[in-house]
C-alpha cells in the first residue's frame, strides 16, 4: 500500500504482482451523475478566520446518505451505525473549544477513520470491478469496465510490464493520498489514547467507533484480487487490530455498549454524566440491540478473524 500512488485523484499507479518490474495503471472517469455520488474530500478552510471544525462538518454529514451513494455495499445497520458516528463527531466539535486545529486529534480521529473508509471503498470497488481479468505476466494489456449503475464511474487497467520507473517518477499532485499513512496515524492516536496512563473513559465511545470503521476498511482491502499489495495491507490491519481491541477490552473491563451485561450507571459514574458520551453509548445499545446485532459487534471485538487472516 505505501507504494499506491495517486489515491485520491483519477489515475493511479501500483506495482502488480508479477513480473517483479510490473505496473498497473488505473484510470477512473466519472460523468455528471456518478461525479455527484462520489464523496469529496475535507477541504480545510481556506481562510483563517472560518473555523476548521465547519469543514470537517461538511465533510462527515455526506455519511449519512450513503445508500444511495455505496449500493449494496454494506447492510442497512451498518449505515446507521455510521450515522452515529457522525451523531457523535458533531457533539463533540459542539463543545470543542478552540476548534481543532488537524484531524489527528482525540476530537477529530473519527473524522481521519471514515476519510480512510471513504478511500478504502474506492479500492474496494476497483479491485471487485476488475475481480475477473485476463492479465498474462510479462505482457503488455488493457481492460475496461462500464459502471454498473449511473452512480459509478468508468475504470480503465492498463498492466505494463516493465514500467516500475513510472511508479517513482511520478510527481505527487493535490489531493494524492497516502492511506498507510493515514492508517498508520489513526493507529498510532488509538494506541496512544489507550495506554495513557488513566485512559479517560470520555474517549471510550470515540475509539469503539474508530475500531469499527478500521474494521470496515480493513474488509474493504482483503479478498481475492489482482492487487497484492493492497491485500497485504488489509491482512495487517485485520492483524493490528486485534491486540488494540483486546487492549479496549482490558482498559474499558467490558464498560461498553456491545458487553452484555454493560451498565449505564457505571458509565455515567465513570465520566461525570457527561452528556455527551453517555448519549453516545447510549444510542449505540440502543442500535445494536437485540441480541443478534449485538453478538455481530461483540464478536468482531474479540477477535474472530480466523476466516480472513489466519489463526
């Protein structure tokens, strides 16, 4: 993954998996319609004097119609669950003061996780366009895939053999994205909110959200496909995960929403009753129960993974 570049943009460049030298070039075309369904970016203000947390806004609110945008991605509790994260981003950039100055904040972390989804499902609807190709190692091809449905945009692959050159040579252009990076901050942040030395219980809603949309991103990446290295990544992520989950587990002692037998009075005593976070969780067992949606969510913490990564 460190090695795809132009992430971001409507042509990339990635290195195939054989012959050694190999490249893939992949272009992407949207029309008017399919254009209007992609998702954009966050924009930081271009002026000092508009506050950063209105444009993390505009750019988390475009999760709560995503049906519409992500068909038949995903099923529909997952995108009210998605909903709530932005429920909660919302509540706490209300109460933020001063206004986050980047995304890499406890404030913002949320905001980072579904910019590394909304990139994820750019990969994930490349690599199951092309799912079925006919590639041969060592030559020179081309293949096309028309969008499905009005809100996809045309892709185009192009494996070249012997262009490894073009993958460094490449100039970096506004709006490239590096998402093992952005992984890799997200994790960091999480990690680090986990192992101060008292892990505030305010921040336990933000990182179970955080959890589940690595999550998401991380099935995103893995599967059969033609580009390795984005599924090597999706493996580590899947990998990364489960310890950070298993250190939720321990830090929080099962004082969460997806813990049977969790207590809202204990969280209420825990923060205060501060308003926010206790309406947080509180949405989120509300959601999540009866019991069946609540054993999907209490299993992923726990680390079933075996079917993708391996035991």
């Amino acid at each position: 993954m460190q090695k795809l570049v132009g992430l971001g943009s409507d042509e990339w460049y990635l290195p195939a998996a054989r012959p050694p030298d190999a490249l893939l070039r992949i272009r992407i075309t949207y029309d008017e319609a399919a254009a209007d369904a992609k998702l954009k970016d966050f924009q930081p203000p271009m002026s000092k004097y508009v506050a950063r947390s209105q444009s993390i806004l505009v750019f988390v609110n475009q999760f709560r119609s995503l049906r519409d945008k992500w068909m038949n991605s995903y099923e529909d509790f997952t995108y009210q669950f998605l909903g709530l994260c932005v429920d909660y981003q919302e509540d706490l950039l209300r109460v933020a003061s001063p206004s986050p100055e980047d995304l890499s904040t406890t404030t913002t972390i949320i905001t980072s996780a579904l910019r590394a989804l909304m990139f994820s499902q750019d990969i994930f609807m490349v690599r199951s366009r092309f799912e079925h190709n006919t590639f041969k190692s060592g030559e020179t091809s081309y293949e096309k895939r028309e969008p499905p449905c009005a809100q996809e945009p045309l892709c185009e692959i192009w494996h070249l053999p012997s262009a490894s050159e073009l993958l460094t040579s490449r100039v970096a252009r506004p709006g490239d994205v590096n998402l093992y990076a952005l992984l890799r901050e997200i994790m960091h942040k999480v990690h680090h909110m986990l192992m101060e030395p008292i892990s505030k219980p305010k921040d336990w809603p933000a990182l179970l959200y955080v959890l589940c949309i690595l999550h998401l991103v991380a099935l995103n990446l893995v599967g059969r496909s033609f580009l390795v290295s984005i599924i090597d990544t999706g493996v580590s992520l899947l990998k990364l995960l489960k310890p950070i989950c298993n250190l939720y587990e321990l830090v929080t002692r099962g004082c969460h929403p997806f813990c049977q037998g969790w207590n809202l009075d204990m969280y209420k005593s825990l923060v205060n009753d501060d308003n926010i976070a206790v309406q947080s969780f509180s949405r989120l067992r509300d959601q999540w129960l009866p019991g069946a949606h609540l054993l999907t969510l209490r299993t992923m913490l726990i680390l079933r993974y075996t079917d993708v990564v391996g035991s």
